[in-house]
C-alpha cells in the first residue's frame, strides 16, 4: 500500500484530501506545518507527499528544497498545491523541485488523476 502523506495548515483541506487518498486504498499521513511534514517525509519516508506551499514554520518551497538537499529522501515525490497560480510561483515550486504543481480550488478527480499516475 502506498504512503500519501498531506502537509497542509488548513483543516477542510486535510479532511477532503485525507478521505480521498483512503477512498484510492493509500495510506495516510498528516502534518499541519512545514517542520512537521519534514520530520514526516524523514521518519516515515512516505511515497507520495502532497505539499501545500504556504504552511507556518516553514513553507511548503523551503520543505522541497530542504527534501531534495538531502541524499536519503532527494528520491521522494512531491506535488506542490498552492493558491498561488501565479508564473512566478509555479517556477519557484519547480525550482525547490516539485515533480508536479496544482494550484488550488482543484477538481478531486484531477488531484486523484494525477497522484495515480505520479505513483505509477
């Protein structure tokens, strides 16, 4: 069973997000914070992390970068969701090394789409 795990400060989001993962059979991590989704990706070397990009702590960009610094987790997937939409900010997702980027409101079946296609 693949590992999802969901980093993200707003509660509604967590809550649809975490409902959808478990509904495709994933198993499901939550951290509500950037220093909490980094200990998460360190401890429990989830498969898939799906990363809001402004968290408190530290943001969903400084957690990628600081990911793909690291020789033992650079391997992970993440996709970066973020009300940003902006050129500016979907190059910066790709520059801290987003492998995908989805900007919010997303349609549920898009975000499902993509994260089985992302797991393979």
């Amino acid at each position: 069973m693949a590992k999802v795990l969901i980093a993200d400060d707003e509660a509604n989001i967590v809550v649809s997000l975490e409902f959808m993962m478990k509904r495709e059979g994933y198993e499901v991590l939550v951290a509500r914070d950037g220093v909490a989704a980094l200990a998460a990706i360190r401890g429990e070397r989830p498969d898939l992390v799906l990363l809001d990009a402004m968290m408190p702590g530290m943001t969903g960009f400084d957690v990628c970068e600081a990911v793909r610094a690291d020789a033992d987790l650079r391997g992970t997937t993440i996709l970066m969701l973020t009300a940003k939409g902006r050129e500016t900010d979907v190059a910066r997702g790709v520059g801290a090394g987003a492998d995908a980027y989805m900007t919010k409101p997303f349609s549920t079946r898009d975000l499902v789409q993509k994260v089985r296609e992302m797991l393979g």
